[in-house]
C-alpha cells in the first residue's frame, strides 16, 4: 500500500532541495496519475507542521504545478453553474481578460505615442473593474477559507491570502496612478503597462492554483450542505460587477430561510433588564463596528452595523483569529493577546487611513469582576468627520 500523501511530499521535498521537475516527473509518472489535488493539498500542510516555512512552500508552489501538472489539468468544469465555485472561477476568468485588456491598451499607447479620449476613457473603465474586484477575495478570505479550516485545511488558505495581499500591492500602485489627472496617467504610461503585465502574471499564477488545487480541495472536504451557507456568506458581502448572475440559484439560495433561535426570556444586568433582540440592537446600532474574541482566541460574535468597514461573515464564528489576519499581521495579533491574558496591558489602539478615510481600531481586555480575562474586544470605526469638529453644537438642526 503506497501513501500517497507521503510520496507526494518526498517529491515535493526533492523538489526544494534543486532536483531537475521534469526528471522528478518521469521518475514519479505512473504515481502522479492517481494522484489527487486533495494528496498535493495535505503534503504540503504536513510539511509546513513539520518545519518547512509557508514563504518557502508558497514561492515553490509555481514549480509543484509543473511536476502535477497532468493531474491538476483534469479539474476542468469542476462545479455546475451557479455553484460558489464555479462563480468564483467565472470572476478569474474575467479579472485575466480585464488585466490582459489595460496592457494590451498600455502597449497601443507606448507603441503609437499618442491616445485618444476613448482609450483613456476605456483605461480608466478597466481599472475601475479591477478595483471592484476586491470583493473576489474577502469571499474567499472571509467565507470559503474558513469553512476549509474547519476541515482541517489550513495552510494552503494561507498560502493563497498571502498572494491575495501581493496582489492587492500591485493593485494599488495602478490605482495611485489613475487617481491622477489623465496627463498623470500618460506620463506614467510605461509604468501602467509594466504593472498591467505584473498583474496578470501574477493572477494566471494565482488562479491556477486556485483552480486546480483550492477548490478541487473545498469540493473533496466540505459537505454540501455546506455550499448554501457559502453562498448565503458570499451574498452578505457582495460581487463584482462582471459577476456571473444565475437567476435561478440566487433566488433559491435567497430564499432559504436561516434558523434561529429566539428567546422571550429577559437578561438581568446589575444596571437593567434587556430582552435579546434588544441587545442585539443596540450592538447593531452603535456607530462602532465590533468583534469579540474569546479567551481561546476564538470569534465568538461581531456586530451587524450598516457599511461595516471591514468584511466578517458568519462563517468566521469558531474561527482563530490569528487566521483572520495576514500572516505579516499574526506577531502582533499574538503580542496584544498575550499582554491581554496576562495583564501587561488593557487595550492597544491603532489609526489608519484607508481610501482617505481615518480609522480608528482600538483593542480592550475583556475581564470579569475578579479580575479573569474573558476575551478581547475590538471596536473599528470612521473618525474622519469627528476629526473635523470644532467648536459646539448645542441645538438640533433639520438633517438626518
């Protein structure tokens, strides 16, 4: 009997040490062909358990797929339409031919030294939709990675957020140009198309791995009853515009009612009584978006505040928080804790500037009367026009 998830990591291993792919897939030729993606998935998180860094496997990933390659090749039309899945290789589909599209229209410009409005016009459009992409990977980050964790399938997630953030890196770069005049972005034409090209071949690479190795994963481990749930997550926080629609499953999936349980009983506080679907009111009334972590690091509950500013979606309940962060994120996700549980600090605040908009996040120890740390609570909001008070408001104006 030959275990398949050890002899794909001995492949993998010789791989790292330098051996020629393509000798290693000659030697191995017979064994790939009854090789599953699920195998490549699992050998790969064994070998990051046993000491091999993510960065490493991530950066060999390229060179994994030139040697299983004649497996992975199988996994087309993985998914029916309107599946999760399939939607979600509809959208690389259309992210590669938008990328290809802005450098093949950099390159008419570059070659031609001149451009018409409607060149611009249609540049600017192109970047746009990929801007209105992003929504792409906080449903994989936030709805389908979480699901595969509850599966044990934790590294290969990782490995794909990190080139999520290496995309969005690139991304931003073409976006700081094209927030500029239309002469910026003809002065900068040469950069465009070198990022156009960065881009794309960064997503082919990407959404290879996606689609023949995630996903054929996600459809192997996950139950389907589960791929209601995915959908219903995947709707909470929104598609692309060039997303596929179908109709027909999104209005049954839509129409799925969600169970939940109520309660009439009434919670008794020191301070006063509060049924729960007025607690749950107030939560999603207040002008702060927050997540509660437990003392095992697990999301225990966040709030439902109109225009959250940052996604969560119900399938991150259970989860470690430390993989809802990056990994450059997870050293001071940890530190914060760690303070937290044993009392060398009560809350931590941070300030950034996202889109022009100041936020403000701030972390608190969540401990009871004794003193016992319970958990830690995260509060998210927008300052950017409290930073613009001045003076007094004393009277109530007409706005609302």
């Amino acid at each position: 009997m030959v275990n398949n998830v050890e002899v794909v990591k001995e492949i993998i291993k010789k791989l790292h040490e330098g051996a020629d792919p393509k000798e290693v897939q000659a030697e191995y030729s017979e064994f790939l062909e009854e090789t599953t993606t699920t195998d490549i998935s699992r050998a790969e998180e064994e070998l990051i358990r046993e000491g091999m860094p993510v960065e490493k496997v991530r950066k060999m990933c390229d060179v994994h797929i030139a040697v299983f390659q004649s497996q992975l090749e199988k996994n087309n039309d993985i998914a029916p339409q309107g599946h999760p899945v399939s939607i979600l290789m509809s959208e690389h589909n259309a992210l590669l031919e938008i990328s290809k599209e802005v450098f093949t229209l950099t390159k008419a410009i570059m070659e031609s030294r001149q451009s018409s409005d409607d060149m611009l016009t249609q540049l600017r459009y192109l970047v746009q939709q990929i801007k209105d992409s992003a929504n792409h990977y906080l449903r994989e980050e936030n709805v389908l990675f979480p699901h595969l964790e509850k599966h044990g399938v934790t590294q290969p997630p990782a490995i794909m957020w990190m080139e999520h953030d290496q995309i969005r890196e690139v991304e931003k770069k073409l976006f700081d140009i094209f927030n500029g005049s239309d002469e910026d972005v003809l002065q900068q034409v040469a950069t465009v198309e070198h990022l156009a090209l960065s881009l794309n071949e960064l997503l082919a690479s990407h959404f290879y791995k996606e689609n023949n190795i995630l996903f054929p994963t996600a459809l192997r481990v996950m139950d389907e009853d589960e791929w209601p749930e995915v959908m219903h997550g995947f709707m909470d926080i929104g598609f692309c515009p060039f997303t596929p629609r179908f109709p027909d499953i999104f209005e049954q999936i839509k129409a799925t009612p969600e169970t939940t349980e109520s309660s009439e009983g009434l919670i008794q506080f020191e301070t006063g009584v509060l049924s729960p679907e007025m607690i749950e009111g107030i939560f999603n009334t207040l002008p702060v978006d927050i997540t509660f972590v437990d003392a095992d690091d697990k999301v225990k509950f966040f709030s439902e505040s109109g225009g959250r500013i940052f996604v969560r979606s119900k399938a991150v309940i259970g989860r470690s928080v430390q993989l809802c962060h990056p990994q450059k994120s997870i050293d001071i996700v940890n530190r914060i804790l760690d303070d937290f549980r044993n009392n060398r600090r009560d809350s931590a605040d941070f300030w950034i500037n996202i889109k022009g908009r100041m936020i403000y996040i701030r972390y608190f120890a969540v401990r009871n009367r004794e003193g016992k740390y319970l958990g830690t609570l995260e509060m998210t909001q927008d300052i950017t026009e409290i930073q613009k008070l001045k003076g007094e408001k004393r009277l109530l104006d007409d706005s609302r």
